[in-house]
C-alpha cells in the first residue's frame, strides 16, 4: 500500500503539474500566493473522500432518531421500540466514546488498543441490551417497572 | 518513508517544469493531509517530551465551558452505565423482576427512592437538552456569545425542572 500510494501521489502530482500549465506558461506574472494554493491543495482533490462528512451527518441523525425513541418508547412500549433502543444506543454512546478516545488518547499504539477495547464494549453492549430484550422483561419494560418502585 | 524520498523527487520534477526564471524563494514543498500533519505534530511533540501548556488549571471557567464537559460527562456516565446493565443481563441468573424485589424488600424510604429516580433521571435530562442545542448550533444558529449563554441558561432550566418532573412519576 505505501508503494501504490507513493505512485498515486507521483502519477497526481504529475497531473497537478500539467493543470498549472497556466501557471507554468507565464512565469513572469505567476507569484508566491497563487503557487502555494495551487499546490497546498491535498494530493487527492480530484476524488476528495466524503467519508468523515457522511460520518459527521449520521451521527446527526442517530441522535435525531434517539431523541425520537424517548416518546416512543412511551407511548408504543414493545419490542420495535425495545430492539430500536438497543442499536440507536449503543451506536449513539460508541460514536460519541470513539471521539472521546480520539481527543485524549495519543500515541499510535494506546489509540489501537483503546479503539479495540471500545469496539469490544460495543458489541458487547448492544448483544446483551438484543438478549435482555429477548429472554428478559425488555428495555421499555424494565423502565416502567424499575420507576413504579 | 518512500512518500518523502518521493515528495523529493517530485519538487525536483516540479523544478525543472517551471523554469529557471523563479528564484528559490518561491518554491513550496508537497502538499500534506491535515491527517498528516496532524500525526506529524503528535510525533514531534512525544520525541520533543513537550510540557502541556495550562489550560483548565489556568483559564478562568465559564459556564459554556463547564456545560461542553457536562455534556460529555454525562454522555460517558450513561454510556458506562449503560454498558454495565448489559454485562449485567448477560451474567446476571435471574430475570430483571427478581432484582427488583430485591430492591424492594430493601423497603428504602420515599426520599431516598425520589433521590435515586433524581440521580438517574438528571444526567440523561442534561443530555438530552443540551444535545438539543448542540444540533442548534449544528444548524448554524446560535452562536452569539449572548445567545450561547441565554441557551445555556434555558438547558440548566429544563434539565432541572424536567429531571425533577420525571423522579414524581
């Protein structure tokens, strides 16, 4: 991978250099400003990867969903709402511990361990919240009966 | 390693494009990802054993500061919370009913048992309100310095009352 990446960037930077052609043809009016932007453009604008956008739009939207789920679960208690519960949660709370782990945690090996350890809990969490569901009283019930206490 | 023998090789090619007519002075090196950069910046500042500058034990604290760690406070709290009742229901022999006689045969009097319902509805309160002005501001709104601690101010508020409300039931 770091051979084909080396060659990806070579081959790009190659490209960059024919798309400044406007640039190269006439040195005497190009200037310092014009250059840096051209070239502090990340190597990849020609296939800019959307991944940390989308990934920043759905933890918006599982947190729009989560706060949908609270009156839900109040007024249509069951197992759609249960079973709901138990994946919106443990997704909303693993994506939120992941950014928390990226802010605190440095050094390449300590970030590997607690991103593993993270998944870990996180399947961990969401296979009993699915069996306490599915042998047990259920979240929503578990709720109502723990609060008529 | 092979990027940077490479980044040389490709400020070399860039050189002999662009001519003899541009000094030096206007060469700039090979782009770098802010992830790059970033990890750069990590590296150099473990290598160099840099001290952390003072930040929470220096700035004076606001309420806006204060609320931001709130919120993520009580976001880890309900996620461990939550992460124990499931290890729980996956060891745990009996059914949750059964652990709940437990409790009750405790016979714990009505303020303990309302400080309890306080203590477990305040965090999920805060939360959810104050998540609520963090999609606010995602939307673009709110942002003033007035209008961050009006919002604040309204969060704290529901929470109470909202957290309050919900141990009555």
């Amino acid at each position: 991978t770091c051979i084909t990446y080396s060659w990806f960037c070579f081959t790009v930077l190659q490209s960059k250099i024919l798309l400044t052609r406007p640039i190269v043809a006439s040195p005497i009016t190009f200037d310092r400003l014009t250059l840096t932007r051209q070239i502090h453009t990340p190597p990849d604008t020609d296939a800019p990867s959307k991944a940390a956008s989308l990934h920043w739009i759905s933890e918006r939207v599982v947190s729009v969903i989560l706060l949908g789920l609270f009156p839900a679960a109040y007024v249509y208690p069951g197992p759609v709402v249960d079973y709901s519960l138990a994946l919106i949660l443990t997704l909303h709370g693993h994506w939120g511990l992941y950014q928390v782990i990226t802010d605190y945690v440095h050094g390449e090996a300590s970030v590997i361990v607690a991103k593993g350890f993270l998944h870990v809990l996180s399947a961990m969490t969401f296979t009993g919240l699915c069996y306490f569901n599915y042998t047990n009283v259920g979240i929503c019930k578990a709720v109502a009966m723990l609060w008529s206490l | 390693m092979a990027a940077g023998w490479l980044r040389c090789a490709g400020q070399r090619c860039l050189w002999a494009r662009l001519g003899p007519s541009l000094s030096v002075r206007h060469m700039v090196p090979m782009a770098t990802t802010a992830k790059e950069e970033m990890f750069q910046f990590w590296e150099k500042n473990t290598k160099l054993n840099r001290p952390m500058s003072p930040h929470v034990s220096v700035y004076k604290w606001s309420l806006p500061m204060m609320m931001s760690i709130t919120h993520r406070g009580t976001g880890v709290a309900m996620s461990l919370g939550i992460s124990c009742f499931s290890l729980a229901a996956l060891v745990l022999p009996e059914q949750f009913p059964y652990y709940l006689e437990l409790v009750k045969s405790l016979s714990l009097g009505p303020v303990l048992i309302y400080s309890a319902k306080f203590a477990l509805a305040f965090p999920l309160s805060y939360h959810t309100w104050n998540g609520i002005r963090h999609l606010v501001w995602d939307m673009g709104k709110g942002f003033k310095m007035l209008q961050v601690y009006q919002s604040g101010v309204l969060v704290l508020a529901l929470t109470l009352l909202s957290s309050a409300g919900l141990a009555a039931m």
